[in-house]
C-alpha cells in the first residue's frame, strides 16, 4: 500500500488530522456512554422504589379479554352460529406443588383417561410455569360443580370456561357457515396478532372465513396485579372488548332445511333465489357434514374419512361442482336465436331423430329414438328437441352462443366468490379450444353446445342465477348472500345491494315465446311437456327447463341384466321459476347419477313448500 | 498467510499475534452472556451449549482474522464488496422470509444474513477508497464514498433491516468523519439531515412508525409493542443499585419478553446485576473500544486506520443502540447486544471485527520502514 500516490499524500498532517478526528469521536462515545448511566442512573437508582414496587409486590400484568365473536343468524333471525361456554381442566404448574399428585387428586372427581394423560404428558413441556396447561376438554357441569366444592384440595388446578362455537343446524348450513377452528401458527400470521392475543379459534370456511374480520372484533385487555407468584390480587383497570358484528344471513334456515332434506342420500345441489333482491334463500349441497367436529378438533381419522369419501362431503357442489346444464341451456339460447333473428317463431324443422351435419357420417342422435317429427320453437323447448337445437347450435355459431351464454353469466364467477369459493364453469369458445386443446373449433362442437353439452360447464349457483334473469325478464340481479351486519354498538350495515344489469330488453318478443313454453314444461299433455315427474298440475304457474347431463361418454359398461353401471348414469337437472306473473322463487336443482328426473320432484316440492306452506311468512 | 516469514519464526511466540487486551475482554464479554443466558433461559442448558459453541466458532474465526494482513483486505476489498452487493440482491428473490421481513439466504448448508457480511466488507470498502486520496478528501470523493456506502444500506434498509442499515451507515459515516470531512460540510449535512425526517417519516413501514411512537407514547399500545418497553424499564428499576442476584431475577421469569434471551438480554442483567452490574458492562464496552481507538491510531496507513476505526466505532454503537432500546431512550430496532445476547450470526461478524482490528494491531511493525 505504501506506494500508492506517494507524492500528493501528505502522511503527517494526515496523521495529525485523524488524531484529532478520533479524539472528537471519542468523547463523543464517552458521552453516549455517559447518557446510559445516568439513564441507568435514574431508573435504577432514583425511581427504584417505584419499579420495585411494580416489579417485586405488585406486578402488573396486562390480560388479554378476547372479544365476543359475532353471532350468524338467517334473514329471519334463526341462529346458525352460536357461543357456548365449554370447560376445560387446567394445571399450573408454578402453582402446584407437584403437578402430576394434583391431577391424581382431581382425577378421584373428575375421570382422566390414560389417553388423556398421555397427550397431558406430550404437550406440557410447551408450556412455561405459569400457564395454564390443558388437561382435560368438555367437563360436564357437574363435574365443574364437584370440582369447586372440593377445590382447595388442587393447588394449581383451575377450570376455565371458553365459549365455543355452536352450529346448531349441523350439516344443512355446513358449506355456507363454513366453521372455526383452532389458530394455527400461519392463521396468526396473516391477522394482527395483539388483536388475536387471546382468541383460540379462527374462520376457516364460508362466511365465518370470509367475514372473519367482521366477526372477530377488537380485543380488550385488563391490568390486574399479581403477587410474585403471579396470582392476581386486584383488577386495576379493564378496557371492555368490543364484539364482532353479528351477521345476518338471506338465507332462509326452513328452506334451506327443506332443500337439504329434499336432497335426502343423493349427491346434489339445490340454489334457491329471490329474482327480485337477488337473495340466496336456499343454497344446499348434499353430502354435507357436520361442522361441529371441525370446532371440537377432529380426529384424523374422521377427517380422512371425509376427504376420501368418494361422494367428497366437504366439496360444495352448488357453488363448485361444475356440471354440464344439458338442455336447460336451451331457453337461454332460444331467447337470444330470436332476438337477433337468427330464427323467428315459425322456423320449422323436421326432426327424424337425429342430425347430420353435411358432409359428415356422424349422426348426432336426438334423445327421442323416433324423432318429434315438426318442431317449432315452441315445441323444441316444450319436449325438449335436441335436433331443433343441433340446428339451432350450427345457425348461431359457436362466437354467437358464447356471448350469449356469458351475457348470461356463465363462465365467471357470480360474484360471492370470497364467501362460497366459486367455481368459474367453463364456456368455450374457438380460441379457448384452441389455446387448450390445440385444435380448431369444428361444427360438431356447436352442435354438442347447442344442447348444453360439449365443453360447457356450469355451477349450479350460475344456473339459479340466470333462470332468476329469466324470471326478471331480463334483468340479472347480482346474488347476495349477507342481509346486513348489526355492530356491537347498534349500528347496522347492509351491503350495497349491486346494480341490476340488463342482458336482454324485457320488451323483446321473444320473451312472450319463451316463458310460455317454458310453462308449458309443466302442463301441456299434447306435445308432451318432458316435466312429467314435476307434475302437471301445480297450483301456481311455473316456468321451468328440465335437463340430462351426459357425464361419460362411449359405450357405457352394463350390469349382466342390462342396466348401466352407476357411474354411467346421467345427472338430472331442473331450473324453474314461479308465479310467472310474480316470480318470488328461482329454483336450481342438480341431482348427480339419477335415472328418475328426481330433480323435478325435488324442485317441485321445494316451490311447494316455499309457496304454498310458508306463504304467510314471506308475504 | 506467511505473515511473520521475514520476521522469523520466533515472533510467533515472541510478540503475541492476537492482542491480549481485546481478547481478554472480549472473553470476559462473553463469560457474562452466557451466564446471564444460563438464568435467562431458566437453566436451560442446551441453549448455554448452544452460545458456547456459537463462541467457540466466533474465537476461530477471530483468530484467523486476526492472521491476514491488512493488505490482503485492502486488495481483497473491492470484490468482496461485490459480492456482498449481488448476495443482498439476492435476498429479495431467494431469501427467506422470517417475522415479515426478508433477511436470510440459504445457499448449500449454509443459512445467513447477507447484510451482516457487509457489516465487514462495507468499513473496507469506503476505507479503501479513501486509502489512495488526499486527505482531507474533496467534495466528489466524499459524494462517491456516500454512493458507495448508500447502495448496501438502502437494500438492507428494505428488506426490511433498519437497525442494521443504521449500523451499516454509522460505521460509513463513522470513516468519512475520520477522513477529515470538513466542519463546514458537517454542518451542511445534518441541517439537511434535520429537513427531511418528515419526508422520512413519510416512507417509513407502518411497523417501524409504530416503534417510534411507541417510544414516545409507551401506554399508546400496552399490549402490542409498548410492552415491552414499559416491562423492560420495570425489570431495570427494579433491579436497583445492586440487583437482585444471579439467577434471581422475576420479571424474565414471567416471560414478559418474547426476546429476553436475544435483544432484550440487558434488562435481565440490569435486574440481576443492578447499577454497577450495568455500570461494569458498559465499562467493558468502553475499555474495547478504547483500545481499539488505540490500534486505529497506531496504524500506519489511512485504509488501517479508517477501517479498524469504523469497526470500533460500529461495535460500541450496536452495544449503545441495543442498551438504549432497552432503557426506553431509543426505538425497538432489531440488534442484539454485542457478544452477549444469544445468536451465532453476529457472534460471528463481531468476532471477525474484532480480528480484523488486532490483524491491524499485529502486522503494523511490519508495514513501517
């Protein structure tokens, strides 16, 4: 280094000057320290007898108060989530004497089983002296009596009571609710751990996931002072915690009860919406399962139980499950082909059973063997004509149906996606297949759209929704899942309602074609309407569409005496709406691997009960 | 490392290659830590093995430090610096993310904090480059030192480390004051300095605005980050004059601390030690950086003297920030105690400063005539 730039350096008065920087530095440093003397000086020294104080004979310690989670209700009232006190056995060991003489002393009261100590053992060396270590779960209340008569005979051992979270409707709200459960170390991090200082659970699913923050509130603390053996003596100051908002839900608890009910052992999805307001009050997927178990802990041979089962109990199928709608497309279609005159009202064809497209050998069959022989309009939706529609389907070409369909609102989300985890379905189109299938879009794949199936997917909360834009005429009310939430000081909130958005002008003819064949589903014996099972005779007018989802394709595999093997049975689909003249209630119904159109009777049942037995509620 | 070959082999045992005043105190330091950590940690004796180990390493390394001529830090400077500076920008991308902040890269078996490496290598940059400038330096040299210091702060200030970019900038502004910055030029600096702390205030993470309020206003946020604080001030004044006594001490007892094994060490020795157990300890830190103010002002070159004074003035600052933090006078910034509290990462980088300065202690001779 000694050679470098010689001639300018000047090593003396540099060396002079550094001397003399680092003597400044120095005193500098010797006053920093200085200033953490005196510091210490002060705290130490001055107000020692006032640290003392607060240290030695009266420590303060500052005890989280969790706050109050808020409570769900239905649009009427009826709670579907609830606190309920539970207890649990604690021992501290700062307290005890000797920890394991105290649970051999409460264990002559309160039962503790083998299993119970041993798990005692595995946790207690997570826990400092002065916690409280769990022992035993969901005393009864007379056990938590015994224990209090006797308890000075158990040093160091406490009961505590934590509300815990009740779902007192169990599976039938299941996938809305969702449930809460313990805090797990990535739960904390993603809420502001001093709010959750004392909370023990967490939402994980549905609305109590979603609205977590909402009905978790702000938690409170208390200063209490505690003698060196970290007993509390007295509460000095509480600042109250404020509760979580509780919900309201539009949910309607009977209907949603009947719809689960309705549904019964089969796997499907029933969505129930008010057209006018967009409420959701039914949205039931079955199997379901008991929320309750997640809250207590489940075992994990319950929850495998659940994850495997090959039904999928946990999966939502009104909101997830994405299905082919088959023919209750068609209205959607039919109302678009005539109102950019794709067709008109007279457009005749003749159906012999099937359809060819020219210059093609595949025969796309209709599901009538024989045909329906002149069809219209009126009559394809009627009998449900799938060569009308294989017609319909090349007519309108595949970029025509797509707008369509999705001006309807297929192929997105719906809009409540963070409280139902929504799937999105799927609607094709040329570039898509393109993009994921590498191959160009053929005419046979608008043919298979014509019909709803092909690539089309959707979710059975889509279908609601768009037969409810039936109903309006036209007009989409976005759904709504929450009523309105009350604060824990009074003050209500109520989401803002979204927009009415228009997808088809309620002045179009069309309509007048439309919802009357839509009617005649139901009633009319001469075509015959294919809603036989619905029943012909309802004492309310309804619209509705039935509709078969064609999940395997091929030859399906038979049992020896002919019938088909249950996986190749076909989904059975229904969407209605009614009165025609007052719609109060859109019904989506989708019953998965069922040859008896059982989604008919289930929808019809639903109205029923919805129309005709709670009329006096909803009026 | 044939450092002593011109001088003979007899030197070795001669003249001591480490020097015996920075050792002594050094081990005297660390005997403290860990018999504070050893009640700290309520007996627990696999975190005292832990330390010791963790000590065991930082004396080798020491050791070794303390071996390599001066010289080969002054070529080795400018690589090492890049280095460090492609390591922090790799910790954005690679690094993983601990308590909302990203500070750690793993590479291999190895797991470390980038920006402690520059604890070392920036002081030897910035001295480096004033080495072979007139001193005292003119405003472009100061203006390209500033550039070469602010590029390692900002992307540890980011990550977000904010005591260590604030270490980072006082050993860099530590050397350009050393160089001979003009007074004036001081001046100038620090009523700008005086200007933009709004507009700092401005780009400051929530958190870190909290830490300062909280200091302000300890009963703003009992539960959260006043806490510790105001639990902190407690232990201290109740330790009183004397303290309670090794072992004795109530308040780390109750777990007041989530960090009274790392940054929060000093309260459980003022509670144990009392005032002249604190007093003792500062002493130590001042007697370490007395000699090390000594080494700086025996060597005989400008990059010797510049680095082992940034060192030494680093390691006193870490000690002053880190007790000021616990006696309430300065925000709670994340930097532990100086070779007490419990950790291998800066038990190392202290060690190995600690070796960089006695290696300019021991090779001085050999540098004049």
């Amino acid at each position: 280094m000694e050679k470098n730039n010689l001639k300018i350096k000047n090593y003396d008065s540099e060396s002079r000057l550094f001397k003399k920087r680092v003597q400044v530095i120095f005193i500098f440093i010797i006053s920093l320290a200085l200033i953490l003397i005196f510091r210490l000086i002060d705290l130490q020294w001055l107000n020692h007898s006032k640290y003392r104080n607060l240290a030695l004979a009266n420590q303060i310690e500052i005890l989280p108060i969790p706050p109050r989670r808020g409570l769900i209700y239905d649009r009427n009232g009826v709670l579907l989530a609830k606190n309920e006190p539970v207890y649990t056995l604690t021992v501290t060991a700062e307290k005890a004497d000797n920890v394991d003489e105290t649970i051999k002393k409460v264990s002559e009261i309160i039962p503790i089983s083998n299993q119970e100590f041993a798990k005692f053992q595995r946790i207690r060396k997570q826990y400092n002296a002065h916690q409280a270590m769990p022992v035993k779960y969901r005393l009864t209340e007379e056990q938590v009596a015994k224990f209090y008569v006797n308890q000075e005979k158990f040093p160091g051992a406490e009961i505590q009571a934590d509300p815990r979270r009740i779902y007192p409707l169990k599976e039938n709200t299941a996938h809305i609710i969702g449930y809460v459960s313990r805090i797990s170390e990535k739960d904390l991090d993603r809420v502001d751990s001093a709010n959750y200082a004392s909370t023990q659970y967490i939402g994980k699913m549905g609305v109590e996931h979603s609205l977590e923050a909402d009905l978790h509130g702000q938690v409170g603390y208390k200063e209490v002072e505690v003698n060196a053996r970290g007993q509390a003596i007295k509460t000095l100051n509480v600042f109250e915690p404020s509760g979580g908002d509780d919900i309201y839900l539009t949910i309607d608890s009977k209907l949603q009860t009947k719809a689960i009910e309705l549904l019964g052992k089969n796997a499907g999805a029933v969505v129930a919406i008010e057209p006018s307001s967009g409420q959701i009050l039914a949205l039931a997927s079955t199997p379901s399962y008991d929320p309750n178990q997640f809250v207590k802990g489940i075992d994990p041979a319950s929850y495998k139980k659940l994850q495997f089962s090959d039904k999928h109990p946990l999966y939502n199928r009104a909101s997830r499950g994405q299905f082919p709608p088959g023919s209750t497309i068609k209205p959607f279609l039919a109302l678009d082909a005539l109102h950019e005159h794709v067709i008109d009202t007279n457009f005749e064809i003749y159906d012999p059973g099937w359809f060819k497209l020219p210059n093609s050998k595949h025969i796309f069959h209709d599901w009538a063997h024989y045909g329906h022989n002149r069809v219209n309009l009126e009559k394809a939706i009627i009998v449900s004509c799938d060569t009308f529609f294989y017609h319909l389907g090349v007519m309108m070409g595949i970029d025509r149906m797509e707008k369509t369909l999705r001006s309807f609102g297929f192929g997105t989300d719906t809009g409540i996606e963070d409280t139902l985890s929504e799937s999105p379905g799927l609607v094709p189109s040329a570039t898509w297949k393109e993009d994921y299938k590498g191959q160009p879009w053929y005419k046979g794949d608008s043919v298979l759209t014509g019909i709803g199936q092909g690539f089309l997917l959707t979710t059975p909360l889509q279908l609601a929704v768009a037969t409810s834009t039936l109903a309006n005429h036209g007009y989409e009310q976005p759904p709504q899942l929450i009523l309105k939430s009350v604060r824990s000081n009074g003050k209500i909130d109520k989401p803002i309602m979204k927009p009415k958005k228009l997808v088809l002008d309620p002045n179009e003819d069309a309509w007048d074609t439309v919802i009357p064949a839509m009617e005649k589903v139901v009633t009319s014996y001469n075509p015959w309407g294919t809603a036989v099972r619905f029943g012909r005779h309802p004492k309310y007018r309804v619209a509705a569409k039935t509709g078969t989802a064609q999940v395997y394709r091929g030859k399906p595999k038979t049992l020896p005496d002919g019938t088909k093997l249950p996986r190749y049975w076909h989904h059975s689909l229904f969407i209605a709406f009614a009165p025609v003249e007052n719609p109060k209630l859109a019904v989506a119904v989708v019953v998965e691997k069922n040859r008896h159109a059982e989604a008919q009777v289930i929808a019809r049942k639903l109205l029923d009960y919805y129309l005709l037995d709670m009329k006096h509620e909803h009026s | 490392m044939n450092t002593l070959n011109n001088q003979g082999s007899l030197l070795l045992f001669k003249q001591s290659i480490i020097d015996r005043w920075l050792l002594g105190f050094t081990f005297l330091l660390a005997c403290c830590g860990i018999a504070v950590l050893y009640s700290v940690s309520s007996h627990n004796l696999r975190v005292v093995n832990s330390q010791v180990i963790h000590f065991l390493l930082g004396f080798t390394v020491m050791i070794v430090f303390a071996q390599i001529k001066p010289e080969y830090f002054y070529r080795w400077a400018p690589w090492l610096y890049l280095v460090g500076i492609l390591l922090l920008l790799m910790v954005p991308v690679l690094g993983e993310t601990t308590n909302g902040a990203k500070r750690w890269l793993h590479i291999a078996f190895l797991r470390f904090q980038p920006s402690e490496i520059m604890k070392l290598v920036l002081p030897m940059m910035i001295a480096r480059f004033y080495n072979d400038k007139p001193l005292p330096p003119s405003n472009m040299t100061n203006f390209i030192a500033v550039c070469i210091a602010s590029t390692p702060i900002l992307l540890t200030a980011t990550q977000p480390d904010l005591g260590t970019a604030v270490m980072l900038s006082a050993a860099a502004g530590t050397i350009i004051f050393l160089s001979g910055l003009k007074w004036r030029t001081i001046a100038k600096v620090s009523i700008a300095g005086l200007c933009s702390v709004p507009v700092l205030w401005h780009f400051m993470a929530r958190y870190q605005k909290d830490r300062v309020l909280t200091l302000l206003y300890p009963s703003r946020d009992p539960l959260g980050k006043g806490y510790h604080i105001i639990q902190s001030k407690i232990a201290l004044g109740s330790g009183g004059i004397a303290g309670k006594g090794w072992l004795n001490s109530t308040q780390s007892h109750l777990q007041f601390l989530p960090e009274h094994t790392t940054d929060f060490i000093f309260s459980v020795i003022g509670e144990e030690f009392g005032l002249l157990g604190g007093v003792v300890l500062i002493s130590i830190f001042l007697a370490i950086t007395f000699r090390g103010f000594q080494i700086c002002c025996q060597a005989q070159d400008a990059f010797a003297r510049l680095l082992a004074g940034g060192l030494t003035v680093m390691f006193f600052l870490s000690a002053f920030v880190n007790m000021g933090m616990v006696m309430g006078l300065l925000p709670v910034v994340g930097i532990p105690l100086p070779l007490i509290s419990y950790g291998g990462t800066s038990m190392i980088t202290l060690m190995a400063s600690l070796g960089i300065i006695m290696s300019i202690h021991n090779h001085r001779k050999l540098l004049s005539h």
